[in-house]
C-alpha cells in the first residue's frame, strides 16, 4: 500500500491530543466557546493535514463530522447543523475547481494538451526556464480580462502546463518523476498566477471587493489607478519569480533542446486537428469569452464552466464515465468543502472579528511608519486561517483599513497593499486561494515542499512589493 493513503497512528496521536487541549482550554474572554471549539477541530485539521497522519479526505470527513455532532455552526439544531456542516459543497467556486479537472481531462483525452504542449516546447523549449516564462506572460495576457483566476488557471494554464510537464516524462502518477519538471512548472504557474491577481481590479473576484470597502471608507481607487500602482512590483514579480524559483526549487530538466526537437518531430507526427480537437478549441474559446465578457451577459463564472463542461459531454469529447474516473477532482471537492466550511464558520462565530480587535489594541497609539508594516504582516500571515481569498477580505479588509486610517497611514497606501495581499497572501498553503487546489490537486507538489516553498516566497513577495512598491508609489504621490 502507498504509504501516503495509511493512517500514521503516532502521527495521528499528535493530531487528537493537540486538538483535544485546545478544545478544553476555555475559550478566551470575548470569545463564544462554540467559535473556541471549532478553532480546535480546523487546527487539528490542519496540523493532521501537514503531519500526514490521514489522507486529507479523510481528515476532512471527520472534521465535518464533529462540526456536525458538536452543532458548533447551529448550537441545539441537529437539523441546521448538519446542513452548516456540508455547506461548504454548496460553495460555487469549489464547483468551479472540481468543473477545472474535467475540463483538463478533455484536453488530455483529445490530444490537443499534446499538441499545444509540443508547439510551446518547440516554441521556447530551450530551457524549462523558458517555458514557465511562457506560461507566466500567457497568465499575464488573459489577466486583466479574467474575473476568476480559478478559471484562468484552471481552465486555461494547468491542462497546457500539465500536458507540457507529462510530454517530458514527468507525469503525477510517477513520483520519482514530479521534480523533473512538473513541480517546479505547477508551482511556478501558481505563483504568477497570483501575481497577475494582485495587478488587476479585474484578474480576481477579491480587488473588486477591496475596492467598494475602500470606497465605503472615503478612499477611491479607480481600476488604473490599481493597475499603475501594481505596475512596477508586479512586473518585478512576474520577471524575478520563475528564476528565483528555477534557483531554489530547481526542475531534473534545464536544458530542454532534445525535448525541443522532439516536441517538432511529435507535432509532425500528430497530423491534422481531429474532430474532438475542434470540439475541445470551441469549447475552450466558449470558456474563455464567457469569463471575460460573462458579467454583461450576467452570467456567472461557474455557469459558464457547467456549460463548457455540458457542451464537452453532449459532443461525446468527454464520457460520464471520464467525469467519475476524475478522482483528483472529487477529492479535491471533499477536503477543500470541508476547509471553506470551518474558515467561514470562524467569521461567523466571531473568532476573525476578535482577533482583529485584539490587533487593534496592540497597534492603537504607534508611529504609522512602523504600524504600517506590522499591519500588512499581521493581515498577510492571518491568511492561514482562511480558505479563500474573498473570506478574508470580507471578514478582515474593512477592519484592518480603518486602523490604517485611524493611525495616521495613508488611506489609498493602506488600501492599495491590502488589496495587493489580497492575491499574493495566496502562496501560504494548498487552500487559500482559488487556484491553489486545482494545481495542488494535480499531485505533483508535496504539501511540505508547497507549504515550506509557500512561506519562503510569501517574504519574498512581501519584500519586493513592499520594497519596490514603496519607491514607486513615493514616486507616484500616493503618500
């Protein structure tokens, strides 16, 4: 048996006491015992998930469980709480990301991930570092136009980084082969996607809501204005983050001429675009044009994955069959409910508004030069505690802004980074933004290596838009 899919008893030991202590710990002054409790189970959780001491389907089918049985989310309702419990299978992006796994088994049933896999190695194949620059400035490209980067992601980069990872024999069932280049690649792509999250109102559900927070606090940010502002740190970014990757977390494969001249031979060989192909562009362009124009038509972004995916299986491109054999999709469906689930339940119990409060008081009466950075840094790594971006900024953006402006910080300063934190806090772990799950689900990224890889790049985020960003926006006068 893989040892991945057993139960690591000692490991699993660890996980129950230290969630067991917390739980009997009373809940601290301000704080109902019911958002204590639930802390406990979602640390737990999260400390099991880390550990490996269950698969992660497994942890979290036990903590919906005893969110359930404890009616921690409807105190003396079983009804209701069971109901709060799988709420988090109600969410629409989470549909949206399990939509993004079968969509990229349509490009890998067709052959068409094949085929534009082999025309970007033919095309920049000299150097795996070539290659995630590709798909970093394609990210780039569909950005601004993008509402969703679950579905920029998802339904765009991954099935391309995917096919291109498996043509150069990296492939996520072999493990032995995922640092040949898939690691690296998948990392590398969710991280620019972030990037280009951060430097759009446009490229993430998330900076729209900053933006109406920040108005309702007297601070107007139109959608130049961000985009100016993300310009310098962003393209820093998007330039310095594969290489500094390639540099750390290096794929087996750099120089990739031999697959280069493979990759031409291969497009040769694959002949003229079959008829499932030209099903597959169609629906890949009806995507596309539905998610960047899909607002005026007031059509939703998982509407409009549901009706790519209903076209793919009415054409035949994709079988039912297909759809229930995509198991990295329904796993992914069941650990990151679970997770969404206890995030939101935490915001409603109270727990993320306490600890604002206690923020608060700690910052009240300092400097704003030396309040500022510890603001960003508190709002930044409080991120563990979210599955989703828009959880976090509604639970957290108004709140932390207005202490901004309290101490004296610049409000559109203090408005523009905590919007920017609103993409790039992302790297922390597996589930805390949209696309995490869809590239994390694809396998060929250990949880350590995402999450020690995650924080390493969360300072080196934090210091190039901090650094350069604040020479910038000194030039620009926004303080």
């Amino acid at each position: 048996m893989d040892s991945e899919k057993e139960v690591n008893l000692p490991k699993l030991a660890v996980t129950l006491v230290t969630g067991l202590v917390i739980y009997f710990v009373p809940a601290p002054s301000g704080l109902t015992p019911e958002a204590w409790h639930l802390f406990a189970i979602f640390f737990a959780a999260i400390l099991g998930i880390i550990l490996k001491a269950m698969p992660m389907g497994s942890i979290s089918l036990i903590s919906i469980a005893l969110v359930a049985f404890l009616q921690l989310l409807a105190p003396g309702k079983a009804g209701d709480s069971i109901k709060m419990a799988l709420s988090g299978f109600n969410n629409p992006t989470i549909w949206m990301i399990t939509i993004a796994f079968f969509i990229s088994r349509g490009f890998i049933k067709t052959g068409l991930g094949k085929r534009i896999a082999y025309w970007f190695i033919a095309k920049l194949g000299n150097s795996t570092l070539g290659i995630a620059y590709g798909l970093t400035f394609a990210d780039l490209c569909f950005a601004p136009a993008t509402p969703s980067n679950t579905a920029r992601a998802g339904g765009i980069i991954m099935p391309i980084m995917k096919s291109i990872s498996m043509s150069m024999g990296s492939t996520p069932e072999d493990h032995a082969s995922h640092k040949k280049v898939g690691a690296y690649l998948t990392l590398n792509s969710y991280y620019s996607n972030l990037i280009t999250s951060g430097m759009f109102i446009t490229a993430t559900a998330s900076n729209s809501m900053c933006q109406k927070f920040a108005k309702d606090l007297g601070v107007e940010i139109s959608w130049t204005g961000w985009a100016v502002a993300a310009l310098v740190p962003g393209l820093l970014s998007i330039l310095l983050i594969p290489l500094i990757l390639y540099k750390i977390y290096p794929p087996e494969i750099k120089d990739a001429k031999i697959y280069k001249a493979e990759a031409v031979k291969n497009l040769q060989e694959l002949g003229s675009i079959t008829k499932n192909e030209y099903f597959m562009i169609f629906a890949f362009f009806l995507l596309l044009f539905l998610w960047i124009f899909g607002a005026t038509f007031n059509i939703d972004a998982t509407v409009a994955a549901l009706i790519g995916l209903s076209f793919l299986l009415m054409s035949n491109v994709l079988t039912w069959e297909d759809v229930k054999s995509e198991k990295g999709a329904w796993d992914t469906m069941v650990w990151f409910s679970a997770l969404v689930m206890m995030a939101e339940g935490l915001s409603k119990l109270g727990f993320i508004g306490w600890f604002s409060e206690i923020i608060k008081g700690q910052v009240l009466g300092m400097p704003w030069i030396w309040a500022f950075p510890l603001i960003i840094l508190i709002y930044y790594y409080s991120h563990y505690l979210f599955a989703s971006a828009t959880a976090h900024v509604a639970a957290m953006y108004t709140a932390f802004l207005a202490i901004s402006i309290a101490l004296g910080i610049p409000g559109k300063l203090a408005a523009l980074m905590l919007g920017f934190c609103g993409s790039i806090f992302g790297v922390l772990t597996h589930y805390g933004h949209g696309p995490a799950p869809v590239l994390f689900g694809l396998g060929y990224v250990d949880l350590k290596d995402w999450w020690k890889m995650g924080f390493l790049f969360s300072v080196i985020l934090l210091i190039i838009w901090m650094g350069t960003g604040a020479l910038w926006w000194k030039i620009l006068g926004i303080y």
